[in-house]
C-alpha cells in the first residue's frame, strides 16, 4: 500500500487529501528571450507549485565545487611559448638617448675672460652602447665646434670598463678623455626610457651661462648720428633679410609672347632689387638665372632726365624723385620695372610677417594665376564618302600615314575557309527580276559578303559576280556607328537590304544548317524555326522525287551518267584531298564554278587523268540542257569525293 507523503495516510480511494491552496497544475515554462535572444531556462517548480530539488544544487555540493581544483578536469595548465628573440641592434634601432652637459675651459691668455662654458650635446645609441659629444655650432665664434667626440664606446676608467646607459642621469659628472662633462638634463625620450628600466632621475639642473657670453649681450653705447637716416644701422639690422615675391610677366598679347613665372629679390639692408627667372624642364630657354641684376629702381625719374643715356651712364639721386621702396610691393598688385609690367601674386612667409610688422597689412592672400586650360577639342570625323569601309575611310583622319584597322587574327584562324550560302531571290518589282536567283556567301573569318548571279542561259542578263567581297551595312544603322550584317541575320525568309537592294533567303547548303545547330544560341527562335519548317518542307516530297527519279528527262539522265563516270576515276586518284583544295584556291568568289579551260589547267598542275572526250561530252550536255534542271556548276560534282 502506497501512503501519502504529506499527510501519512494511505493512498487509496476516499483517503487522499487535495491541497486547496495549489491552483496553478500548469508546467513550468522552460523557453524564455533575454536581450532578443532565446534562451533555455530549467525549471525551478514542478506542477502545483512544489519546489524541484533535482534541479538545484545543495550547498554540500556548491561547497564541493568550490574547492575543487581545475586541474583534475582539465589538466595541467600550458605554459606560454617563449617570447622571440630580438637581437639589441633591431630592438634599439635608431633609438639614442639625448643629454644635455656642459664643460668648462680655462682661457689663460685673455683679459677678459678666465674660464668659457661650452654646452654639449651627449648622445648615447642604445643599438651598440656607443656615445658622441656634439657641440652646438655658433656664427662667428672663433672656436671649432660641431663634433667633438665622435661615435665610439667610450671607456669609463683604467680598466676597460665602458659607459653603460644605467651609468647616465641627471645632476652627475662623467669624465671623457680628461673633459669632465655636467648633465644638467635630458629629452622626453630618454626620460620615459630610464624610468621604464626603474632607474630613478635626478631633478633637472640649469644650464650654465658664459659669462662673456652674457657680457657681450648688454647694449651698447648709443651714438647720435648727425644725419637723418643711418645706413650703417639699416646695413647692420636687416643684414640678410631679403623679401621675395613670386610674380608673372604676361606677353601674350605680342607676337610670340607667354606667360612667364619671375622672383623678385627685395633687399632690406640696401634697398635693391632683384630678378630672376624661373626656368622649367624643357622649356627651351637660355639657362640665363637674372633678368635684371640687383640695383635700386627708380620710380619717378625727374622730368629732364627722360631722355638721360642710362645705358651708358648709372643713375644717381638727382636724376630720381623717388625711388621704389618695400611699400611699393604689395601681393595683388601690378609693378612695372624696365618698361616690363609684373603681377605680384604671391610671397613667402617672412614677407608676410614683415609686412604685418611694419606696416600692419595682414591680409596678403595667395592669388591663382593658372589659366584654366580649354577644354579638348573632340575629334569629329568628317561625313563617309561612301568609298570603301567605314573603318577604312577613318584611318585617314587618325594619322598622316593611315594603317590598316586591327583584325581579330584569332577569329580569322579560327573561321579561316568557312563560307556560309545562301540562295535569294531579288525582290523587284520588274518581271525580269523574279527568276533571277543569287547565291550569298557570309565568310565567317572577316564577316564579309560576296554575291554571285549565276548564269541563265536566254535569259538576257550576264551573271557571274554581282558583289564583291565587302561588309554590308544595315538599313537602320548610321554612319557613325554602322552596325554590319552577321550569320544571325541570314536565315530562310529573311529579307537582306544590300546597297539599296533588298533580297529575300529562299535556300541553304548542309554547312550552314550544320552550323546553325552548333551555333543556336546566336539565331533568333525565328531564324530557327524558319529552318526547321525548311527542313520539314524537304523531307516530306522526298519520298515523291524517289517515285520521279526514274521520270527524269533523259538528257539530264546522261549528265549525270557521264559526271559518276568521272568522279570514279578522281577516287581512285590519291590526291584526291589536293583536288579539292585546288578547285578552292582557284574559285576566288567562292562562286562554285570554273570554266572549262581552268579545269583542264588544275587537273595537268596535279597530274589527274582525265578523259579529254568525257570532259567535252559534259560541257555540252550542260550547255545544251536547261539552267533549271541542274542548278550546280560544273565541277562541283566532280570534286564531291
């Protein structure tokens, strides 16, 4: 007997208790989104309520967890691979660490001075522990300075021992060959690596003065000058201060002239002007550097000296009222010198500064002289004269010497000897046209076309070539872009406008069906579905030509006797393959016919027997039956091994 868990009484009918406070008998939801994702959830309540412990760890086993080791689960822990090694002379590479020193030297010989600080520049290259001494050169000073020391590894005492950079810092003297130097500080640089290797800096020192040096600085004694203006102070205050302005010099109204770019050279010590030219890349001038040599320039000339000699003789003040001053040069505005007028466009930054100083201009704005070039002239042909090919006619306007346009050479390897036929008729409406029928052929190699009439005989029309070998433009296209006739636009019942004649396909030959079949993705549904309703059209009466075969005309019956006659003796040839590319190479039109006298020439070149009275029997028979009843030419039979 099953008793209850909770009440202890037994599990039968009428025993049970039910608990009225549990209401919910659902399952617990186990599915639930966090952040938009779903997410799975176990599940904390069982039906009714009641707490799952299956689902919850007690604490022994929380406790347990927590002590447990790693290790037993997953093993011992990798050790990280070894870093790479980097030799010093990669790692350090163009890193050197900068101090700045000082030493002192004994004059013995001056009055003035006992001793002179001399500042030093000690570097050290990490790469190789080497160091140098480099003094800060100083205009005029009389004393050899820049290297002193230059780059070695320098010994620190009479053991051999050298300078190491842990032996460097702030506020310490080193001694280097007899020269005891003073570091008083260091770069940035230099700081943040000696820190790094926990090397602790000394606080920064002053850098020592000389005093003679200092001396030297105090202002002079001021002279009155008994003149208005001291050119001795001017020669002395803006010793090698030029200003330079960028200017251009336009000549292009004149015969030959050009736009050429000048710098003009303002001396402030003495007031004269320079100018030279700016020579480019192969511009086909004189190397010449000035256009004018320095000289002060006049500005207003006196009214007698207009007419002064001034090639022969200099110009002095009593000639000139005015002479040309730095405020007569102004970015923007025009300047004439030597009767040449120059457009100041530009100046460099001292000139900037100088300007803002000393006459308070601070707007001097760059100002664009770059003509902007027209536009190019786009190469329009001339209108086709109709002679030739478009693409033939063009070259003559594309070189002096015209060439020949590209071929596609691959396309012609590819298609070489492939000719597509087609019989048409001449749609016209005269009478005489109707009957008359053409043969086309589309030479895949080049997409050109040939027309061949062959002949009737009484039909009062000569035939033989109608058209040469050429490209046949379509009606619809132009002139600037002709769109030429393809193999996808030949098929049964299309109609072929070629030089204002319009032709109408009427019949194939087996190549271009065969080609049409391997080729169907460049026809038309149309042009496919013409032959395929051609070709039905042909083998439905052939059962009825088998039943007319034997009621053929007696004369074509002999024809034909006499053409199997001569095509067995041209199989048992051997060459019967040279034949065949014979009769081609001579059947320039790709017209299918020869006349009787080049038959005989090809077959004696070949060595081919041939029956001279069978020959003639042939000729006649063909000239005496009908154009209707044997539409081929001559020799198509006999070369059809």
């Amino acid at each position: 007997m099953v008793s209850n868990p909770v009440h202890g009484l037994p599990f039968l009918p009428g025993t049970s208790f039910k608990d009225s406070t549990k209401t919910a008998f659902h399952r617990s939801q186990t599915l639930g989104y966090r952040n938009g994702y779903a997410i799975v959830r176990r599940p904390t309540v069982g039906i009714g309520g009641d707490r799952l412990q299956f689902n919850q760890l007690s604490q022994a086993e929380l406790d347990e967890l927590a002590s447990k080791a790693p290790v037993l689960t997953y093993g011992q822990p990798k050790q990280a691979p070894p870093a790479d090694f980097i030799p010093a002379h990669v790692a350090f590479d163009k890193k050197v660490l900068k101090f700045d020193a000082y030493f002192q030297e004994d004059v013995p010989m001056s009055t003035e001075e006992q001793y002179r600080i001399r500042q030093v520049n000690i570097y050290y290259y990490l790469e190789d522990d080497s160091m140098s001494v480099i003094e800060p050169v100083v205009e005029n000073s009389g004393i050899p300075q820049g290297k002193l020391i230059k780059r070695q590894r320098l010994a620190k005492n009479d053991r051999g021992d050298h300078y190491h950079w842990k032996d460097l810092n702030r506020g310490i003297n080193i001694t280097i060959y007899g020269k005891t130097f003073r570091v008083v500080d260091c770069d940035q640089f230099t700081q943040v690596f000696l820190e790094s290797q926990g090397i602790e800096l000394n606080p920064p020192e002053k850098m020592a003065l000389d005093p003679y040096t200092e001396l030297r600085k105090q202002p002079l004694r001021k002279y009155v000058t008994p003149s208005d203006f001291d050119q001795l102070k001017q020669f002395l205050t803006f010793d090698k201060q030029v200003l330079r302005f960028y200017a251009i010099w336009d000549d292009t109204d004149s015969m030959y002239g050009e736009c050429r770019t000048y710098i003009i050279h303002y001396y402030l010590m003495d007031d004269t002007v320079e100018i030279r030219e700016v020579h480019e890349r192969n511009d086909g001038r004189d190397p010449f550097p000035l256009l004018m040599n320095r000289q002060r320039m006049p500005k207003v000339l006196v009214e007698n000296a207009k007419n002064f000699p001034q090639c022969v003789l200099e110009i002095s003040d009593q000639e000139v009222l005015e002479w040309y001053t730095a405020k007569d040069f102004i970015v923007g505005k025009s300047l004439t010198v030597l009767g040449r007028t120059f457009f100041i466009y530009d100046c460099d930054p001292f000139t900037r500064r100088y300007y803002k100083e000393k006459f308070g201009i601070t707007d001097l704005p760059r100002i664009d002289v770059n003509k902007q070039e027209p536009p190019p002239v786009k190469q329009e042909l001339p209108p086709y004269n109709g002679f030739g090919l478009v693409e033939d006619s063009a070259q003559n306007c594309f070189a002096l010497i015209p060439k020949a346009p590209k071929k596609d050479v691959i396309k012609m390897l590819v298609n070489d000897n492939k000719v597509l036929r087609y019989l048409a008729a001449l749609e016209s409406p005269i009478p005489e046209d109707k009957d008359r029928r053409f043969v086309f052929s589309y030479f895949l190699a080049t997409d050109m076309i040939s027309i061949f009439e062959p002949p009737v005989r009484n039909s009062g029309i000569i035939g033989g070539k109608y058209l040469g070998r050429t490209k046949v433009v379509k009606p619809y296209s132009t002139v600037d872009n002709p769109i030429y006739y393809g193999p996808s636009d030949f098929f049964i019942g299309a109609v072929i406008e070629v030089f204002g004649h319009r032709f109408i396909i009427l019949d194939t030959d087996e190549y271009v069906l065969k080609y049409m079949e391997s080729n169907a993705a460049q026809y038309s549904p149309e042009a496919l579905a013409s032959v395929q309703k051609h070709v039905r059209k042909l083998e439905a009466p052939a059962s009825e030509s088998e039943s007319k075969q034997t009621e053929k005309d007696p004369g074509v019956q002999e024809l034909e006797a006499l053409i199997d006659t001569i095509q067995k003796q041209l199989k048992d040839h051997s060459c019967k393959d040279n034949i065949r590319e014979a009769f081609q190479i001579y059947d320039k039109e790709a017209s299918g016919y020869v006349d009787r006298d080049m038959f005989f020439k090809i077959c004696e070149s070949l060595n081919v027997p041939v029956d001279d009275s069978l020959v003639k029997e042939v000729t006649c028979k063909r000239l005496l039956l009908p154009a209707f009843t044997f539409p081929n030419p001559v020799w198509i039979p006999l070369c059809g091994l």
